[in-house]
C-alpha cells in the first residue's frame, strides 16, 4: 500500500500539479505549431497531427495556471505557443468560428461547438491573468460570437451545435456546454473584473440547476430537445460518448456544486440576485453523487446513472474523481461540515492509490470498476490533465482560505 502524503497541504497539492506539468512539458511541444495530443502512458506521442479544439484551449489553461503557481518563464513561452495555435490555426481566417478538429494545419471537422467556444473563452481568460495582455481583447470577442450563433435569449442558455457556416442550428441541447460556459464566464470576470460575465454565469447556472433540474428529478439531466426539454433517450445506445453521454453524470453534478461554491463566493456583494439557492444547490447535487454512484467494493465514483439512480456504467474516470475531489474541499471550507473533509480525503486516497501514476506523471484516463486499466492511452484529445491540475489549484485556493497554508 502506497504511503499517503498530507493532502490538505497546498504544498503536496502544489507538488502533484508541478508533477503532472512535467509529463507533458516539454514533450508536448510541438515545434512546428501548438502542442501534440496524443499521449501513451510513458509520454510516447502516438499521433502527431490530429489536434482537438479541446485540447488546444485546455493547454492553454494548463500552461497559464502553472506560470501563475511556479512563475517558470517555460511555462510562459507555452502560454503564448498555445494561445498562437488557437488563434492563427484553430480560429477561422475571418474570425467567424474555430474549428473542432484539424489534420495539421488543416480543417478536419469545421463543426460550430459552444462547449468549443466556452473552452476558447475560458483560454483567453486564463491566457490574460497569466499576463498575455493580447488575450484580453479576445475574451470580449469570444462572448460576442456566442451571444450572436448560441445564445438563446428566450431559454436563457446556450444552444449547441452548428453547421460549419452556421447556416444550420442543431435542434440538440445540453447542459454541458453550459455548464463549461458557467465556469469560462466566471473566468472572464476574474480577468477583466466586467459584471456582464458574472451575470451571465448566474443566469446559466440558475436555469440548469433550478428550472431545467425541476423538470429532470430535481437534478441535471444531460440532454435536451430545441424547446429545452429533457431527452431521455438521447445517445442511450452510446453510453461512453466522449462529450456528450447518456445518463446522469455524477461528476456533472459535483462539478456543478463547485462551480455554484464558486459563483456565490464571486457574487457576494456584486449581484443583487438571491444567491440563497447556490449552496443547498451545490449541496444536494454532492451529496447524490456520493450517496448513489460511491462504488462501496472498489472505490471511487462510478461514471453514470441511469435515470432511477442506479449505476449504468460502472467505470471510473479521472476527471470525475477529481472535479469531486475539488467539491468537497469547497463545500469543506464553506460549510465548515467536517464530513465534506472525510469525502476529500476518501477521494483522494482512492485516485492516488489508482489513478495517479507515480511512475510516468499524470493520471490514467480510465479503469473498470476493479481499477484495472482499459488501454495504454493516458491522454487521448481532449484529456491533458487540465481537470486534475485544474482541481488541484482549486483546493489550494479553498485550502488556504480555510487557514491550511
């Protein structure tokens, strides 16, 4: 049994995100243009073209936040390698959109995505605070090309996909372009201190949560028809779909119940709406993920639930052990609930007894339900650890608020 470190240090944290940084730097650089994607468990690039929209924009957060936690000047020169990438390749010649996938420097899959567009913004924002000042403009430009093809004034969300020329709106609705909008938006606020972004989080969070909730059990569904009600057959028979799997997702809905923490922290004294809901929200959302998919024989979340809250996909995945690791340590320290603390550190010893790998850096993807590893891909598009970082950087924040520094 592997010794556990201290994890309510931020110094442990701290170390574990610089560990994970050093699996993909500077092996992921690519020289030619942007970063490689395609990673195996001991960090060989098995595929050296293919680039993701979402990894693109992730790498651009990975590399920002790590310059603000360890100010290496590499880290830095990565930012803006990334964020070129974005701009020159990804982003359409006449700013019109950014494509989902490319071939090299070529056009793959033109597909219009908000999840997309909301990882663009969340780039431009982090891109900015890590002191790129060329981002800044750009945050304001990413909102407005998604209040103009995905806002959905009547809704009060974003819709969800396009056609390449956005001459055809995909009748399809989610919540999980939303919900990334809801933390890209907040984002935006911390760079450019801008109420709009604020309000808009809000505004996206309180219609998934409270009125679209209210028609799915009191939780968030995953899918929604053009009039925004729920499809509870949508991709039944694609279970595992990458962005957009059937079923209730528990680390949907702890990755909510941090954004909520969030939200209220950064709302306190700006909003004059009712921040009243926020924490019951975040809450009850938690307390569903670890009452109904905690695997009591193996450990860890299980990946989804059918629509009776029963386990309909037993494997585990990095991202949702980590994004409810981050939960907990928030409701931890604004609640003062010890038992949140106990689910902190029930997670963490799970993840770092099996998905972290001690050897290489960075964490697997995904494991049975007996934790056993499915392949040798550690990162395929869209991974780069930016939610295990991601979330190691928001415990610290919740850590040293709490007076753990």
């Amino acid at each position: 049994m592997r010794k556990l470190p201290n994890f309510r240090s931020p110094s442990v944290l701290l170390d574990h995100a610089r560990h994970t940084m050093c699996f993909y730097h500077p092996r992921a650089i690519d020289p030619s243009g942007g970063l490689y994607h395609y990673f195996m468990d001991d960090g060989t690039v098995y595929d050296t073209r293919h680039r993701h929209l979402v990894s693109s924009t992730r790498f651009v957060f990975t590399y920002a936040m790590a310059y603000r936690h360890f100010s290496y000047p590499a880290y830095r020169e990565g930012t803006a390698h990334a964020l070129r990438f974005l701009r020159d390749v990804h982003r359409n010649a006449d700013g019109s959109g950014y494509a989902w996938t490319l071939e090299g420097h070529e056009v793959a899959d033109g597909t219009q995505h908000a999840y997309g567009l909301a990882f663009v913004l969340l780039a431009y924002a982090h891109a900015s605070m890590a002191g790129l000042d060329e981002a800044r403009p750009w945050i304001g430009e990413t909102f407005e090309l998604m209040e103009a093809r995905f806002w959905d004034a009547q809704a009060g969300l974003y819709a969800d996909e396009a056609s390449q020329d956005w001459s055809l709106l995909s009748p399809y609705r989610g919540q999980n372009a939303n919900m990334h909008a809801c933390e890209a938006l907040q984002a935006a606020y911390q760079a450019t201190g801008e109420r709009r972004y604020l309000e808009r989080a809000y505004t996206v969070a309180s219609h998934i949560t409270q009125r679209q909730a209210a028609r799915c059990g009191g939780l968030v569904w995953e899918h929604y028809d053009a009039q925004w009600q729920p499809d509870w057959s949508f991709n039944i028979d694609d279970p595992e779909n990458l962005f957009r799997p059937w079923g209730y997702q528990p680390g949907h809905f702890t990755e909510w119940a941090k954004l909520l923490v969030q939200l209220e922290a950064r709302a306190r004294g700006v909003l004059e709406h009712d921040l009243g809901w926020l924490l019951p929200t975040a809450e009850r959302l938690f307390a569903v993920a670890v009452d109904k998919a905690w695997d009591a024989e193996y450990g860890g979340l299980c990946y989804s639930l059918a629509p009776d809250l029963s386990v309909c996909d037993g494997h585990k995945y990095f991202w949702v052990q980590a994004e409810s690791a981050a939960a907990a340590a928030l409701l931890a320290q604004r609640t003062g609930n010890a038992a949140y603390w106990d689910w902190y550190q029930r997670l963490w010893a799970y993840s770092w007894t099996h998905f972290v790998d001690h050897e290489y850096g960075a964490w697997f993807r995904i494991l049975d339900r007996e934790n056993r590893k499915l392949s040798e891909e550690k990162s395929p598009a869209g991974k780069v650890d930016y939610h295990t970082m991601g979330a190691c950087y928001d415990i610290v924040a919740a850590l040293e608020q709490a007076g753990h520094a």
